[in-house]
C-alpha cells in the first residue's frame, strides 16, 4: 500500500479511535528531565509498576541532586518495583552526570526549543536511550509533533497492516511518523495504547467487539 493510502487510512483509523476514547488533554506539568526519566523505569514492565517505581523514587530522593549523589545498589531498591533495576538506576546515573557533565545542571529543559530531529539525535546518543523513548519524551513534555511506538501500537500497527508484519520497532516509528495524521500524534498514540489495553490485546484480541475489524488482517486468529 502507497504513503497516500496508508495515511487516509490512518486518518479514519484516528477518527474512529477519538469517536470512541475522545480527544486526550495534554498534561501541563511535564518536565522533560522528569519525563526522561520516568520512561526510562517505565521500560519491560507495566504502568502500575513503573508509576510506583517513580514514586519511591521522588520521595526517597527530593532532587535530582540527591539521585546523581545515590549509591547504585540504593537507588536500585528504590526502584526494584519496575524491575531491571540495577540496569535502570545505572542508565538513570550515567545520564544525571552527562547533563551535569555537559550542560552544568540537571535541568533538560533546552531539549524542547531544539529542532525535532538534532534533538532526536542527541538523545538517542545516549547509552539506553532509544527512538521510544526520545519521541515519549519530546511528544508529552515538549508537545513536540512525534510519534512513539511502544509495544502496543507496534502489535496494532502490524494488525491493522499500517507497517509490515516484521517490522522491528525502528522501522515502525519511521512509518507511522510519515504517516499519522499531521496535529494527531499525541491523541493518536494515546487512543492507539487505549485500544491495545481495552480491545486489541496481545493474546485474547475481542475481535467480535473491535471497531477496527475492517482494517484488521488478523482477526481470523482469534475468532
């Protein structure tokens, strides 16, 4: 299927999904660093447990002064909830001291005045920081116009044919970013995850149920 299809496609795939979820508010009081950091422990677990691994975090440790000073194996415990989180509180250090290393404080608000793309690049220089984490970042603290790909928009995506059924999750960020429909990245992403928790899950899709059924090239899986 052409670029044109797919983005009509997508449009109607997009007016559905706010029909049925509405159109999501942007939150207000994101902050980049935070949001960095706060997908950086939402990674190979679950919401519950990536929310409450920020929490113990924010409240064992005040500022990000006090992360950067922590012991690894302390603020591994911290965070044991999320899991991974020897690797987590490493990654989560090492990119505490390269802002401070860099830039003199721990502060990334100067990532949203940044051109999408140098800041793209920048951030997924990082060790452990990929193309997921950098859009997450710039879409819902910056309200930049990206598209992230989590492990629920790449199932759905491939279902409803939107990107190849093997495309890693690289290839599916560059195609679902050429293609959503231009000022619905944020609404998009979010209804997209919506539907992946209420409908179009991984294991037991409700296909009889799905509004999507007509775009979906696996629902004879299932029924």
């Amino acid at each position: 299927m052409d670029k044109e299809k797919l983005m009509a496609k997508l449009k109607e795939i997009n007016d559905i999904l706010e029909d049925i979820f509405g159109i999501p508010e942007r939150s207000q009081d994101e902050e980049p660093l935070g949001t960095l950091i706060h997908t950086i422990l939402s990674q190979n677990t679950n919401d519950t447990n990536s929310e409450r691994a920020f929490n113990n975090l924010i409240e064992k440790y005040p500022t990000w002064e006090d992360v950067l000073s922590a012991d690894v194996k302390e603020l591994a415990e911290t965070i044991r909830i999320g899991g991974l989180a020897r690797q987590k509180s490493v990654r989560i250090k090492q990119v505490l001291k390269w802002l401070k290393d860099n830039y003199g404080k721990l502060n990334l608000d100067f990532i949203c005045d940044m051109d999408t793309t140098d800041a793209i690049q920048l951030l997924t220089s990082l060790k452990g920081i990929g193309l997921k984490t950098a859009n997450v970042l710039l879409c819902f603290a910056c309200g930049k116009e990206t598209f992230p790909v989590d492990t629920h928009i790449l199932r759905i995506s491939k279902r409803l044919a939107l990107v190849p059924e093997k495309a890693s999750s690289e290839m599916a960020h560059e195609i679902m970013g050429q293609i959503y429909p231009k000022g619905k990245a944020y609404s998009l992403h979010v209804n997209m995850i919506n539907f992946g928790r209420t409908i179009c899950h991984a294991r037991k899709p409700k296909c009889r149920e799905c509004p999507l059924i007509n775009y979906c090239i696996a629902w004879q899986e299932f029924i």
